[in-house]
C-alpha cells in the first residue's frame, strides 16, 4: 500500500483504499504510508454484524481544504453547530465527512468489539492470526494435499487470516452445485465458511476461533470430501 500511494503521488493523483477485508485483520499504518483515505465495512473483522456502520479514513493535510464536503449536522464544528449559520464549518478532522448519526443499536457491538482491539492490541491479534493460518494451512496440505488446492498467497506478510481453496476436481462454474452442497454441509455441522463462486474461503479469526477448532474443520472437510467422493 506504500508503494501504491507513492506511484499514485508520483503521477499528481490520489490514492484511496477499500480496507473491508483488512480493518480489523492486519496491521495498518495508514498515515506512516501518506495514504489520502480510505474506506472500509465494520461487520466482517470488526464484528460489527451486518448493518453495521462503515469507517472512513481521512488524511489530515485535508482537514483545511478548500475543497467542498458535502456539509452534514454531524460533521458541523460542535462549538458553532448551535449558531445555524449558512456556512458549513466542518470539524477538522475526518468526523468532518460524517453525513449523518449511525444507528445505535448497530454501533453498540462495534464499540464493545473496538475496546477487545485496544485492549489487547493489533500486534498481539496479528500473532495469533497468523499461527492460526498457518496451522491451517499445514493441516490442508498434510491431510488433503491430494484434494485440495490453496491459492492464497503463502507468505503470511501477504495475506489475512483467510485462505480461498479450490478443489481439486472442481474445473469450472458448472461444479458450482458441488461446492454450495459442501458449504451446506459444513454448515449443518456448526462451521461457517463462505464460497465465491467455485472458491471456498475459510478464516479462522483469532478473536473467537481456537486451534482445536481449525483442527475440527479439516477433519469435517476431510469426512464431506470422502463422502462426495463415493456419492
């Protein structure tokens, strides 16, 4: 993402990142990488559940621009709000850009979710995550080498906590049925997993997974696979 940003400034353009899938699950220094902004979905690593409000990153050499925001009762100077003036005197800094107030009851788990983060801190999360996966990959490789193929990257500096995994004997999108049937499965077995097309990707998350769980789903998969196999 650094370099990302220093090839985008090079050029005179911006550079904005959709961070959904890595808030909450990798290590981020947003502001050490000059990153103008950034976006991102609370309710996958962030636990916020769906519904749940989004985030916004802001670079702060834009907190005085002189470019229009489109001008919100929540991102209004607190100490002028009340003067309902016709100008738009926004907060200088990214609560600045809010439109509107979240929803409480969606925001409450997000903030009960926040103060697990802070207590414990990234480094520590990211540790954990990161033998988590490998644990996981392992397991694939050692025990459905011969059925199953990861096509995440291998490098864990490269990668969250997710692994997408291809199967050996699905070849195209009219094997699709098999995969959902799989999904399904595991499912009726406690394990919630998600598929993308012919892709299933599985994420240990190291806030509420343990290893003896990753464990667990291998052998389930290994136990649906055969099963699939001889049906």
């Amino acid at each position: 993402m650094k370099e990302i940003t220093e090839a985008a400034h090079s050029v005179g353009a911006l550079a904005g990142f959709d961070l959904a899938h890595a808030v909450g699950n990798v290590v981020l220094q947003l502001h050490d990488w000059n990153v103008d902004f950034a976006a991102w979905c609370s309710y996958k690593y962030l636990n916020g559940g769906p519904g749940c409000i989004g985030g916004l990153y802001v670079h702060e050499k834009f907190f005085e621009t002189s470019q229009s925001l489109l001008g919100g009762w929540w991102g209004h100077n607190y100490k002028t709000r009340f003067a309902m003036t016709y100008d738009y005197d926004p907060i200088k800094s990214a609560l600045g850009f809010r439109m509107s107030n979240p929803s409480i009851l969606s925001a409450v788990p997000l903030i009960a979710s926040l103060d697990i983060y802070h207590s414990v801190g990234m480094k520590a999360f990211r540790k954990k995550s990161e033998q988590l996966t490998m644990y996981l990959e392992i397991l694939l490789d050692h025990h459905l080498k011969d059925k199953v193929n990861i096509i995440t990257g291998r490098d864990p500096n490269e990668r969250g906590c997710q692994l997408s995994l291809i199967f050996n004997e699905v070849e195209s999108v009219k094997d699709l049925e098999s995969v959902k049937d799989l999904e399904e499965t595991l499912v009726t077995r406690g394990i919630v997993c998600d598929i993308r097309g012919i892709i299933l990707r599985v994420a240990p998350n190291p806030l509420y997974n343990k290893f003896s769980e990753v464990w667990e789903f291998v052998e389930n998969l290994k136990e649906c696979l055969n099963f699939t196999h001889k049906n």
